[in-house]
C-alpha cells in the first residue's frame, strides 16, 4: 500500500479519477436494457413461490390449515418452518430473534407463516390467501408510547454517551427548559421491491441473485437455513433498483425462502412480493420520539443537555441496536455541548422490524440538534443562524464529541459562512421578513442549516473491503469488489480509480457483478463507506499488479524501477514510451502474474460501547443548505421555493454522481420530514402500504430554485481514496433546512417569538396546527 498512498494524492486533471463521467448504466436505464433479477429470462423449469402471512399483529397461532392452499390451481408444495433443514432464522444478531416463519407466537400483522410454490406468480399469489389461520389475539403495542405504557421492553441494549457533570451544569446554568419532539419514519420505496431468485446446483450447491446491499450476509443466512456451509452458497448482485438501506437485512428473508423452495423442488425458484406486501412485511426508518432539557445563557450559548431518543424499533432487534446508536452519535450535529447525556430507548413494537435507512439514525439525532438550536433561540430572542454559530465546534476547549472522539477536522463554520455569502442569505431573509408583515395569509420563512456526519461502520469489523482484478492480454481489465450497486454510482466511481491507476481508458474496465464466488466475506453497501472501502481495496490490487509490472519491464529493458511510470494510455520505460497494451503482452509472455486481490481496512478506529467513548469515525463530512418555503396560513400548504446547498465532497471522485446523490438524497430527507408519513390502525395493520396512500416526493415538489454546489479546494485530511470524502448519506440530513424555514413562516404568525415547535412529518395538516398554535400563543 506505500506506493498506492503516495499516489492518493495525485489525481490528474485529464485522468478518470476526478472527472465527471455518467453512470455506468445510464444508456441502459435511458433506454430500458438494464438488467434486475426480474428481467432476466427465466431458467428451465422455472417456479414462483409467494408469503403467507399474519392476520392479526399480537397473539398466538392456534391452528393452521393449508389444505386450500395445496389445493389451489397450480400449487406445486407448501412449506412451513417444520420443513426447514437447517436454523429457522435469520437474525442479524446474536438475540436470534428473527424466524423465517412463525410456528406460534405472532409479533406483528404481515408476519411470514409459511410459503406457496406454484407454476405461476399468480398462482401462487392467490393460492396464498386461502389459508385459514386460528389466533389467541391479544392488544399489540404500535407506538413508541403504548411501548413506554407497557413497561418500555427493549429489543436490544440501549447505550447511554455522557461527558462532564450534568446535573451540575443543567443546575449552573441561567436557563432551562424541557421539550419532546415526534420525529416520523419513512419507508424506502425502492422502485425495484424485494426479489430473489433462486438455483440449485449439483450437490449441496445454491446460486442466489438477489437484490440486496449484502450479499455476504445473505450467503451466509442462506446456508443457515439450509443446513450447508457457506462455501455451498453463492450470491450474485449486478444492480439493484434502489436500497436506501432496506435492501440491508431486509432481503435475508426473500433469499431464504426462495432458495429453501429451490431445495425441496430442486427447480429454481423466484419470490417477488407485490408492493403491497413489501411494504407491510419490511422494515423501514425508526421513528423517534426525543425527550430534552436543555441549560443555556442570554447569549444562546448551550451549557448542557440531556436527552432521551426512544425508538418505535419493531418487533424484533435487527439493525435498532447500532441505529439507536448512531442517533446518539449525531445528537450534537455541528454544535458542542460543555455537558451532555445522552440515552438511547430501543423499544419493542407490534409493528415490523424497522431496520437500516440512509443515515442509519443520524438524521433523527441530528433533528433533535437542531430542535434544541431551534429552542434555545426562541427563548433568548435570537436569531437561530446566529445560535448555531455561537455553538459550533471549534477551539482546544470546544473540540470532544459526546462519544469522546475529538473533533480534528471541522470546517463547519467555514461551511457556512460560504453558504451564506453564495445565496445572499441574510438580504433575502430581511425581505422575507419585510414581507411577511404586509401579507396576511402567506407567509414565508428561511433557514440554514449544517450537518456534520461521521464516517465509517460503529461496528468496526464491518470496515474492511477487498477486490479481485484481472488484467488480459490484450489490455483490458475485469474488475470485481464486495461493493454493491443500488443507482448511487459505486461501480463507476471504482472504475474510475482502476483506469486510472492503470492510466487506460474507462472502456478498457469492465465492471462484474459483485458475487460472494470472487470476492468473499464482505461488508454491506452502507454507512457511506462504498467508495472509501472497495475504491482502496481496488486500488491495493492494481498496485500489487503494477509492481509486478514495473519489476518486469525494468528487468526487460534494463532500466532503474523508479524510471518506470504509468502515464494515460502508456508506460514510461526509461527514455522510451509503450504502449499499456504492449507491456502487458510482454509480461504475460514472461509468466507474470496478472491478476490480483486487493484488501483494505479502515485505519485509526476503535468504539468501546459499554465505556460510550472511541473514535468510531475516520472523518466527518461537512455541509450546508439554505432553504425557503411559502406556506398558506389558512390551509397549511407550502411550496418549498428556493434550496441552495454546499456540500463537502473532499476531492471528489465524481462530480457528476456526487451532486446527483447530493440532489437526490435532498429530496429524499425532504420527502422524510414534509410529505411522507406511516400509519398504523389499532390493529396494527399498515395503512400507508402502496403508492396511493404513501405520498413520497415527485418532480413537483423539488425546489424551484435548486443550487447546489460542491466545496471547493477541501481535499479530505485523511488518507482516503483521492482524498475524497462519502456523500451516500449525508446530504439527506440537509433537508432538515426545509423543516427549520417551514417553522421560521409558522413562528412569524407570532412575531418570531414563540417557538413552532414543529415536529415531522411537517405536513400540511401538522403546519396549520402549529399556525394555529402560535396565534393562540401569541394572543392573535
């Protein structure tokens, strides 16, 4: 890795790495020729399987009868978990609390009781909902408060950080005040729902193609349930339809069952549910309630806080342990807090299992941050910008983070004073407010926010990659990494820093599905570490492979090593420059090994939980945006007008793709905190379960106005993979901005004196309350 790390630095202005190139797959999604699991032609003696499924959400089954199902048109066989061979289950802990199928106790409505397999989908849909199933029903627990009513059970360990003396700073300070904000969920709504398809070999042998961001995961639940070991079990992802962090854990279920079918039969197997029951079965983002106090001064300096984020986590543990975690972890956003205590509730919930969603908890902690900025602004009469700024990391005193890890690398403020000069913040806040005055009905508010967002796995084993790569005689390269595909643009970005590190041409590397048979035991697609990961990992192979090459051709043609350069398109040898192509043919002729495995791993890292300190983060990622909206005053309705962002990318790898994940992830956390709202009825069935009743964001509702704009000259301080930084999860939490200039329109109903209080989903029907609210307040 020496020379790869000297080379890190040094990205040329015509080379691949650093340039903005499209996706890999844009032609073919442009034109319809991509590629997912259910596009592919279907093998020989083809079946489709489909969950049965829970009636009720809470109770016990008594009886199950299946004699309809079996003898439904089409219906090849039944199975239920007495025909597991193996573990029925695929937990992703090691609570073990997840079966594939239920066999008596019934924690939430939609739960897998068994599965049909038919020569058709739709008969083996239809054949699914003529089971008769007898339950002991009892009342379930929905929300967080019917959790909390019950006693508050837990799913998993909660984690408590806390730094300095609370209780004495909470009682030293000037002022206090106490607040709870509802933070919603959201659901993933990837375009492509969950679908496995699976094939059984010679043997024990099983291929899976899956949409899933972990692959190794899934190979090894499949072979768990199916009584073989791992090396049985091979899975294969070309590209997913979108994940969003629902296709983490999430798939383990669909695989499982599809490949237990393909065993019984010895056919393959497909499993697609509908939408519909996708939505109901899966989990998605935890919604929080955060309960705080908070001591502050006249300057809206905070002195101390102590917070409690309680989440609706679902039925079993999951991902809510190290999502609950990482809200904690993103509870201070930008800002330090001299005393602080923080205290995550994980709570068990007759509702699915809520599990990974990009930002993984950070943007629930990062809500509550700027709910308690928001706050303390409105009881010291200041402006919320200026709060922030008074509460910003910064200095030897102000550096430690709640979770003990110190803050080396902020540029936060720098952030924000570039926003706020690019988007002529405070002249157009001045109009608004100017405004706002003379217009009775519609109001408008304005808002800008920051967000800093670790990066790397809490679970710091999951922060290792590795790649294959394959140089051919003729000069072109195959390459292959643990890193899956889901639209975001992983698999050009790697390319990129192959060709480049070869100094060849993007049309020269081909990009392989990532597939458990070449690069084994990976870590999932997630935490925004795909490109810090599998870019290094690919890089450490070229290196090996150039080594090699340049050991060669200084032997060959009798030069020095160090006169042996790779240069776009070509090698230097001494005084003579080849062709890459040539080079290659010559070593191969010389039996130098032209293939290579790359391997990396996460330096500086470390997390002790049960202390509530480390360094858990490689680095931050910074940035900003500023928002305004219009709202009606008499409805609640609001359009969101203009949104400018700057975003810390380091030197990025891609521009093109790094403003489209910045863009889309806006949207995506706008439509979290605005429009997008789950429901559950006392039965606990899901009522938001298809397109019709969940509202996500469509073109309609992007800004008018849209700005965004990549940091310039901030390469990362850390040795990362052209010293680039991730941009996956964090710009989602930018769209906290729209929240804030949603509250700023409601808090000027009452002359910018009483705090909103808005909680999310700000929806239209939430907005006209707290309209309604502060003119109450406000004695209007």
């Amino acid at each position: 890795m020496a020379d790869a790390r000297r080379k890190l630095d040094i990205v040329a202005e015509t080379g691949p790495a650093g340039s903005a190139r499209a996706h890999d797959s844009a032609p073919k999604h442009v034109a319809g020729e991509a590629l997912y699991i259910d596009d592919i032609a279907a093998p020989e003696g083809l079946l489709h399987a489909y969950l049965g499924t829970s009636d009720i959400a809470r109770g016990r089954l008594t009886s199950l009868d299946l004699e309809a199902v079996r003898a439904a048109p089409g219906v090849v066989i039944v199975l239920t978990a007495d025909d597991i061979p193996g573990a029925n289950d695929i937990s992703s802990t090691h609570l073990h609390d997840e079966p594939v199928f239920a066999t008596e106790s019934i924690l939430f409505h939609g739960q897998p009781l068994f599965a049909v397999v038919a020569e058709t989908r739709e008969q083996a849909r239809h054949a699914a909902a003529l089971a008769k199933a007898d339950y002991a029903e009892e009342a379930p627990l929905i929300d967080i408060a019917a959790s909390r009513d019950a006693g508050g059970r837990l799913v998993t360990e909660p984690l408590k950080l806390e730094r300095g003396d609370i209780a004495a700073a909470l009682a030293g300070s000037p002022h206090r005040l106490k607040g709870s904000m509802t933070i919603g969920g959201q659901e993933h709504f990837y375009l492509e729902s969950q679908i496995a398809l699976a094939i059984p070999g010679e043997d024990e042998d099983m291929a899976v193609l899956v949409s899933t961001q972990h692959p190794s995961e899934v190979q090894h639940m499949v072979a768990a349930v199916l009584g073989v070991g791992s090396h049985a079990v091979t899975v294969e992802v070309r590209r997913m339809g979108g994940g969003f962090g629902g296709k983490e854990t999430q798939a383990n279920l669909f695989a499982c069952v599809a490949a237990l079918c393909a065993r019984k039969l010895r056919r393959p197997v497909k499993l697609r549910p509908d939408r519909d029951d996708d939505m109901a079965i899966t989990g998605k983002r935890h919604d929080f309630v955060c309960d705080y106090e908070i001591g502050f001064d006249d300057e809206g300096r905070i002195h101390a806080v102590d917070a409690v984020y309680a989440a609706r986590c679902g039925w079993n543990a999951d991902l809510s342990g190290p999502v609950t975690d990482r809200a904690l972890f993103h509870m201070d956003n930008c800002y330090f807090y001299p005393a602080v205590r923080a205290r995550s509730e994980p709570l068990f919930t007759n509702t699915c299992s809520n599990t990974a969603f990009r930002g993984f908890g950070g943007p629930q902690g990062m809500v509550g941050a700027e709910r308690f900025i928001e706050e303390v602004a409105y009881a010291a009469g200041l402006d919320p910008l200026e709060v922030r700024r008074r509460n910003l990391y910064g200095g030897a005193e102000r550096c430690v983070t709640p979770y003990h890890q110190t803050v080396e690398d902020n540029i936060a403020a720098e952030v924000i004073a570039e926003l706020e000069r690019r988007s002529d913040y405070q002249a157009r806040k001045a109009a608004i407010r100017e405004a706002n005055r003379t217009s009775p009905i519609v109001k408008r508010g304005i808002a800008l926010t920051p967000v800093k967002f670790g990066i790397s796995f809490t679970a710091t084993w999951f922060n290792q990659a590795g790649a294959l790569v394959h140089v051919y005689t003729d000069g072109t390269v195959a390459l292959n990494h643990g890193g899956t595909e889901m639209g975001q643009g992983l698999y050009i970005k790697v390319a990129q820093v192959v060709a480049h590190a070869f100094g060849i041409g993007l049309d020269q590397v081909k990009i392989t599905a990532t597939t458990t048979g070449k690069v084994p035991n990976t870590s999932a697609t997630a935490a925004s570490s795909g490109s810090d990961l599998n870019g290094m990992a690919a890089l450490d192979a070229c290196e090996a492979i150039k080594r090699r090459l340049t050991e060669f051709a200084a032997k060959h043609w009798q030069e020095r090593p160090e006169d042996i350069a790779f240069l776009p398109g070509r090698v230097k040898v001494g005084a003579r420059e080849i062709p890459f192509k040539e080079l290659i043919a010559a070593a191969y002729m010389a039996r130098v090994q032209l293939s290579a495995t790359g391997f990396y791993a996460t330096p500086k890292i470390h997390w002790d939980r049960k202390a509530g300190r480390g360094h858990p983060f490689y680095y931050f990622a910074y940035g900003a945006a500023a928002a305004e909206v219009a709202i009606d005053t008499l409805t609640g309705e609001y359009k969101v007008e203009r949104v400018d962002i700057l975003h810390d990318c380091g030197q990025s790898l891609n521009p093109a793709i790094d403003k489209g994940q910045i863009e889309g992830g806006f949207v995506q956390g706008m439509g979290w905190l605005t429009t997008e709202e789950l429901v559950w009825d006392k039965k606990g069935r899901l009522w938001t379960h298809a397109p019709s009743t969940y509202k996500i964001p469509v073109a309609s509702d992007r800004p008018r106005i849209f700005n965004v704009h990549l940091l310039e000259n901030a390469p990362n301080r850390e040795l990362t993979i052209h010293r680039s930084k991730a941009v996956g999860e964090p710009p989602l939490m930018l769209a906290i901005s729209v929240l804030h200039a949603l509250s700023d329109a409601v808090a000027s109903v009452g002359d910018y004196r009483i705090c909103p209080r808005l909680d999310a989903p700000a929806t239209p029907e939430r907005v006209l309350d707290a309209v309604e609210r502060v003119r109450v307040e406000a004695g209007r």
